[in-house]
C-alpha cells in the first residue's frame, strides 16, 4: 500500500515506478491507500513509506547490476506482494518469489481479481517452514543451484530468530561466485536515541497486535559479522539513502532517524 501511495502522492520523478502497485490492490485495499492523503505531511508516515520505496529502489538497482554481471536467477524471499516480476526488463531473468503458502495464495487471488496476467517468467515458491525447507522447496520448483543468482529479502529479518536467519544466510553463501544479496534490516533500540526509541515501541506494539512480533536486530558491527563469507558489502543508513535517492526532491519525501538501513553483498 505504501509503494501504491508513493504512486499516488509524491511528485515526480518517482523513486520507484511500480504502475502495478495501485492495480493489484483492487477495491478491498485501495480505500486505506487514499488515506495517504491526510498524512503527506506527518513526518513518520512520510519517512517510513521513503524507507518501503527506497528498499525496493535499492534492490532493482542491485539487481540490475547483477544481471550486468551475468545473473539470470532473481529469488525474492518474503515475496509478498511484490511487483518486480510483472515489470522485469531482462528478458533473460528468473523470478522465484519464495513465501508462505497463503500469502502466495492471496497475492494470486488479488492478481485473478485484477486481471493481472501472471509472467511467463516466474514461478512462484512456496515454503511452510514448519515442514519444508527453502532449498529443497527452490529445487523442486526449478532453481539451478549451479547459475549465480541475486536474492532480495526484504521486510523478513526483524521478524526471524537469529538461527533462522543465519541458515538462510549460509544457504545463500553456499551459491556459485557472482551470486548476491540484498536485504534491510533494523537497528536494536539501545542503539537509537530517545524520540526513535519512542516510534520503535509504536511500531513494534502494532506489529506484535498483528501477530508477527520484532524478534532480531543488529548494529553495523554485528550484521558485517555475519557477512563473512561475502565481499564488497555497502550498508546505507539514512544519509546515504538520502543522498542515493532523495536528493533535490520538491516534496518532503526522505528517510528519517537511524532504525533502518539496507545492505548488499556478492559471492
């Protein structure tokens, strides 16, 4: 809803250019969307949709630098209702979206509801994490463990324990040399100053409302420790995404505080 409200509400030149966003919502959705217009001057919800929009931004960018380079597999971990699939401009790329079985299942409800075509290109993945595994699920589902391949994991890993993730990060490790990742991530609330730990609490309470709590966290120092086995990782926190993306804006679109940042990293 966020990345559809950045279509709807913020100036030009967007950030991201998802003309799927609005559509996949259909009518169920789109009324919470044109909220967005009581808050295009609250700070957080502004800040926070320029984090969502950025995430995705900085993602397509890696990626498309990967394909440069010669990856022609994408597995989108958490896919949700991600829209790169149904805007791929390399012809010879790969989309997995890797996600629970009712998440999927929802996300092609609203697709068949909206009449939008599913791409020839893609194939969706679904993992039950209490009875499958991710590599056993991507072998079935047609992924060539022997290709260099980009991952995205975005929005997952504050929701992860810390054996989880790192499994995940050491099956993507274990990917041929050319191989990437990128993924967001948050900082602990020790870590932020007094009015970022106030708007962590408000976050995290309607998160663990939704079922879904803040589970992991990490400081700079502690994520890079877990990247090892990796190389040229860039880790942006909000000067840098600014810079990258927000630069000379007309509106007050750009990422606030410290809590968030984005990380990518190559085999």
């Amino acid at each position: 809803m966020r990345r559809a409200a950045h279509q709807l509400y913020d100036t030009q030149p967007l950030v991201l250019d998802d003309p799927i966003a609005v559509p996949i919502l259909g009518d169920e959705y789109l009324p919470e969307v044109h909220k967005t217009a009581t808050k295009l001057h609250k700070p957080f919800s502004v800040a926070l949709r320029a984090f969502l929009v950025a995430r995705s931004r900085y993602a397509e960018d890696s990626l498309a630098r990967a394909v440069t380079n010669g990856v022609t597999q994408y597995v989108l971990l958490g896919a949700g209702l991600d829209t790169f699939a149904h805007r791929n401009p390399h012809a010879q790329l790969h989309v997995f979206e890797v996600d629970h079985p009712a998440t999927q299942q929802w996300k092609r409800e609203l697709l068949e509801a909206t009449a939008l075509p599913a791409p020839a290109n893609l194939t969706y993945t679904h993992v039950d994490f209490e009875h499958e595994t991710l590599p056993e699920q991507l072998l079935a589902s047609g992924f060539n463990p022997h290709t260099p391949t980009f991952f995205a994991w975005l929005g997952v890993v504050p929701y992860l324990t810390l054996p989880a993730f790192r499994a995940t990060l050491s099956f993507i490790a274990a990917q041929p040399t050319g191989s990437g990742i990128v993924l967001d991530y948050g900082q602990p609330r020790s870590a932020l100053p007094f009015l970022e730990q106030l708007a962590h609490d408000s976050l995290a309470s309607r998160v663990q409302l939704a079922g879904e709590p803040f589970q992991l966290f990490f400081t700079p120092p502690e994520i890079a420790a877990e990247f090892t086995s990796f190389h040229n990782i860039e880790d942006l926190g909000s000067p840098e995404i600014n810079a990258r993306y927000f630069a000379n804006r007309t509106d007050n679109l750009k990422v606030l505080g410290s809590a968030g940042r984005l990380i990518s990293a190559w085999l």
